[in-house]
C-alpha cells in the first residue's frame, strides 16, 4: 500500500529520477537510508518498473493521443495489448474491465492518427474506437553534442547511473560529465524518469472517464480539485483537446474506496457522465519518439 510520502517519492522521480537520496531525505524530512529502502521497496515490488530517459514532445516534435478500443470481450488480455503495441508510434497500453482496452500514442503527421486508427481497427473483436489529441505541456528543445549523446547512451540502461561511474564508462573528464548532465536535466528536453506500474503492489488502478461541462469549471480547476480531494488516489489526468472529457488515473487500496471516489465525482456540478473501469493488464513500448530518440543518440555518437 502506497502511502503520501512513497506517492511524493515516485512524483519526484518522475520529475527526475536521478535525483539523490540526500536529495529527497532533505525535501521530505527522512533519513536518506529511509528513503534509499522506500525506493527499494517501491523497485521490489514493481510500482517502480524502470528508469528511462524519454525525449520531450517538442524534442521528438510529435503530438500525443490518448485513445480506447471497446470490444466484444473474447480477447486474452496480454495478447491483445501485445497487438495493440505491435502499431510502432504506441507508447503504452492497458487492459481495463469492460473488455475496454487503452492506449496511449505519438504521432507526426495526421495520417498516422489514420494509421493508427486502421491498425486497431484491424484488430478481430474490436468495435467502437475513440482517439483523442491530448493538451500536454510540450517542454524544450536542446542541441545535443557528441558529449551529450555518449552521456545519454552510456546512461540509457541506468540512468541513475553516479557521475563516477560514468566517467569510468566514458572518456568524459568529471567536470564536463557534471556539466553535461546537468545541461540535459536542466533542459526541460530530455527527462530522466522513471516507469510506473501502479498495479503491481497491493493498490487497484483504475480510469474514471469524465465527460465536463467546462461551463461550470475548465481543465485546469477540474485537475486541481482532483488533486486536492485525493492527494494520494489521484495521479493524472489526460484532458481531450476534442471535447470536453478527462481520463483521471487513480489507484487505491479498495474497491469501497474506489466507488467512493466514482459517486462523489458524479455528484460534482463538473461532471455530465462518469465511468471507472478497473486495470488488468498494461505494458509499455517505445513509440515513434522513443525510436528515433535512441537512433538520433546513436549516430550522434558516430
């Protein structure tokens, strides 16, 4: 069961995840080796999946959708995000009760979106399909050097990787190593993170699809409340650019608390229509973006 403090860790992580222990004891008033076993306990038990570098969207220049899939429910659940996955520009997607299956995707040009729409489309079992354009904040741009790309790839297995280990890995003096890393992080291009799978302990994820009466209260107002109301259960939000609804990611200890949470949001003035659905299954993919990341840092080490 995941706590505040454990919740304030993987949000600082995923901020950047090569932040110190010292780091975080300093911001949340424990002892480092406490916070070195929370991650431990967090890696352990797979809520903490992995640590990645992933590019920007304004580095990857792409646009990000979020989408679903309903089918007639005959599917295996792994298999079927295996063959959602099998589209290269999906960076994750997830199994949900309902025999709803969510994904989430980049793209560069429209007919990708084209693409990406056939491809599921294609898919045996699958029915209705919505794909959303999702308001995110797109972050910078940077120039990488060949200094920046033998960082990045040296650091792409271990990103939390200490800066006297990868002077030993590089032909980097430590000063540069320093200055290099700190450039990347302080970016706002390239993000060292980490990958959550907030099933993996003993907590319930679960999506509540909220259609809005944006009249009564924006995106912004909206997320804030949800942040407020549930400091722990709520983690994030995907707001559609197309019309007015959210996908809030939640994860809690029970399914009481998870009908809680759906009949009070259903109360609010905000809210038109709620559904929850609950996640089986969810598995990640590198996308367009993550691809031709890794390919750009490749031939920048040439």
């Amino acid at each position: 069961m995941l706590d505040l403090i454990d919740k304030q860790i993987l949000l600082d992580l995923t901020a950047n995840c090569r932040s110190t222990y010292r780091e975080l004891s300093q911001k949340h008033g424990l002892t480092a080796n406490a916070i070195k076993n929370r991650i431990k306990n967090l890696e352990k038990s797979g809520v903490i999946r992995e640590y990645i570098i992933r590019p920007s969207i304004a580095m990857a220049d792409c646009e990000i959708v979020y989408g679903l899939a309903k089918t007639d429910g005959a599917q295996d659940d792994v298999q079927m995000v295996k063959e959602i996955g099998e589209f290269p520009g999906i960076q994750a997607a997830a199994a949900y009760t309902g025999a709803v299956y969510y994904f989430f995707a980049d793209y560069q040009e429209t007919r990708d979106i084209l693409n990406l729409r056939n491809h599921i489309r294609s898919i045996e079992g699958v029915g209705d399909i919505e794909i959303h354009t999702i308001l995110r904040q797109k972050g910078g741009k940077m120039e990488l050097t060949q200094y920046h790309c033998e960082v990045l790839e040296t650091l792409s297995n271990n990103p939390r990787m200490s800066i006297t280990e990868l002077v030993e890995r590089t032909s980097i003096a430590a000063k540069r190593a320093r200055r290099v890393v700190r450039e990347i992080e302080e970016s706002n291009a390239i993000y060292f993170t980490i990958a959550l799978k907030l099933g993996a302990g003993s907590d319930i994820p679960f999506i509540l699809e909220i259609d809005t009466d944006i009249q009564k209260l924006n995106y912004d107002d909206i997320i804030r409340w949800l942040t407020d109301t549930y400091p722990i259960a709520f983690w994030d939000s995907y707001c559609s650019a197309l019309k007015p609804k959210i996908f809030a990611l939640f994860a809690v200890d029970t399914l009481t608390e998870l009908n809680g949470i759906t009949r009070t949001v259903r109360e609010q003035a905000f809210a038109t229509s709620v559904k929850a659905r609950v996640a089986t299954f969810h598995r990640y993919f590198p996308g367009f973006s993550g691809i031709a990341f890794q390919k750009r840092i490749e031939e920048g080490c040439k």
